[in-house]
C-alpha cells in the first residue's frame, strides 16, 4: 500500500475529487440526453447526478471549502443511486407497464422478453444495487435476474433460489417463492423437474431479443439500459485514495481506518469514505 504525509493525501484526494467532477458533468449530460430522447413523456424530472466543480488551491489550503467539496461528493453518491432507481421506476412502472410507446415499438413477444432482459442487465450486474433496491422492479424479474445465471449453468432448487435471495436482503417465504418461479415458468424462461424430495429449476429458454427486436433496442434503448453499470463502475471507484497516512495526521489511526474502505468498489463504500473524511475534518480543523 502507497504511504503518504497528510500533505501528500490532500493532493490525491484532490486528484480524485477532480477526477469524480468530471465524470459528473459527462455522466449527467449522457442521462439526461438519452432520458430527454425516450423517457421524457413518462417522467420529464428523472433524479439527476447533480454536477460540480471543485478548485485546487482552495482545495489544498483551505478546510472549510474541503470539507464542503467532500459533503457535496457524498450527495452526488446519493444522486447515483436515485438516478438508477428512478431509470428502473419509470420503465418498469410506465414505459414497459404496456405503455402505447412500448407496445408500438417492439412486437408481442420482444415485450416480454425486454421485461427480464433489462432487469437481467441492470441488476445482474448492480449486486450492490439490488440489495438496496426491492421497490422498482418487480419481483419475477429479479428473482430470474439474480439467479439467471446460475440457473443456466446448474439449476437451482427452491431453496437455494431462497438463499441466493437472501443475499441481497430479500426475505421471502417458499410459498410465495414458489408462486413467481410459476409465473416464470409460465413465462416461458423456467422448467422444473422433480429430483429426489426436491424441485429442481432449469432454464427452458435463453432471455433473448429477435432479431429486430435487438435492432430496435440497440437503437432506442441500450444506451440507457448500458448507463447504470457504466455509471457504477466509473463512479463508485475510489481505490487511488486507499493509502496509508505515516506522518502529518492528527489522527492518524481514524484517517487510515477510513481510507481502508476505499478498497473496496461500490456505492456504499464511497459513502462512507466522503462522509467521514468530512466529519474527520470537521474535528480537526
């Protein structure tokens, strides 16, 4: 681990709040771009990254204006977040709820499939995302979104979809459980076969676009079904301010217990790092 002087650390962490101000900027022009092109008439006020702009030398020298530079990065954090919940909101509760625009643009089949696809996309690849976030998309397709994969490779059982459940904090008991893995099987995506005392699930089909069905969506919506794992992956990356303080620190310990989170990708860590380097100096003014 690269160790630094708090001097040092205040120039990194600069670089890094510099870095996240212009991912800000991008980032929210590219939302509200796509948004403005497909989503508007849903929604014309989705939950925007709110973007900033940060000066260095006040940044290096003066506290007050740090410590409101590293409050306003934890807000833009909470931006994110409700930036994806209001994109899987709005499609979920408007555009693919059998809207007239939905219906028009994608045939009977492509319709069904698109509402697994984007919650296999979107929270397939948001781990961290989905355990937040029960609300925006409903439960069927989470359920197929979580466990697509291993259920392509392996099947699954009842109970080990349960627990697989579990890890991103949905609680459900095995009867209601089994109530949506029906409708899944109806849907087409599911087969089950008895095995021993216990249900096992297969993937009887692939969550696959026709042909013009991938044209349309590539056209119309992949840029904004691509943008919160883009977003996620550039934003909630802090790893160059996992450091170790040696000298310079009036808490050295704090500090450097702080800054270990930063290791760790994702939202929640993010947080907490910018939250408490700003408590920290607020106290060590």
């Amino acid at each position: 681990m690269t160790e630094l002087s708090e001097k040092e650390f205040i120039a990194k962490l600069y670089e890094v709040v510099y870095k996240l101000s212009g991912i800000s900027k991008t980032q929210s022009y590219r939302f509200k771009r796509e948004w403005d092109a497909y989503l508007n008439e849903f929604e014309p006020n989705p939950h925007i990254l709110r973007q900033f702009s940060v000066e260095k030398d006040r940044f290096l020298n003066d506290v007050s204006y740090r410590i409101e530079i590293l409050d306003t990065v934890r807000l833009s954090f909470d931006d994110g977040f409700h930036s994806i919940k209001s994109l899987l909101s709005t499609l979920y509760k408007s555009y693919l709820n059998d809207s007239s625009k939905f219906k028009k643009d994608f045939s009977e089949i492509d319709q069904l499939q698109l509402k697994y696809f984007i919650a296999k996309e979107i929270l397939g690849n948001l781990f961290q995302y989905n355990q937040m976030d029960h609300e925006s998309v409903p439960l069927k397709y989470n359920i197929l979104a979580r466990t697509y994969f291993m259920i392509k490779n392996n099947g699954l059982t009842t109970k080990t979809i349960k627990e697989n459940l579990n890890k991103i904090f949905i609680d459900i008991k095995l009867t209601e459980l089994r109530k949506y893995l029906n409708e899944i099987i109806q849907d087409g995506f599911l087969k089950k076969k008895k095995e021993g005392r216990a249900y096992v699930y297969n993937l009887a089909k692939e969550i696959e676009l026709s042909e013009e069905g991938k044209k349309k969506f590539n056209q119309i919506l992949r840029p904004l079904v691509d943008w919160p794992t883009l977003f996620w992956r550039s934003y909630y990356n802090i790893r160059e301010i996992n450091v170790s303080i040696i000298k310079g620190a009036k808490d050295p310990q704090l500090l450097n217990n702080i800054l270990s989170k930063a290791a760790t990708q994702g939202y929640l860590a993010c947080h907490y790092v910018f939250e408490n380097l700003k408590k920290y100096y607020e106290e060590h003014q």
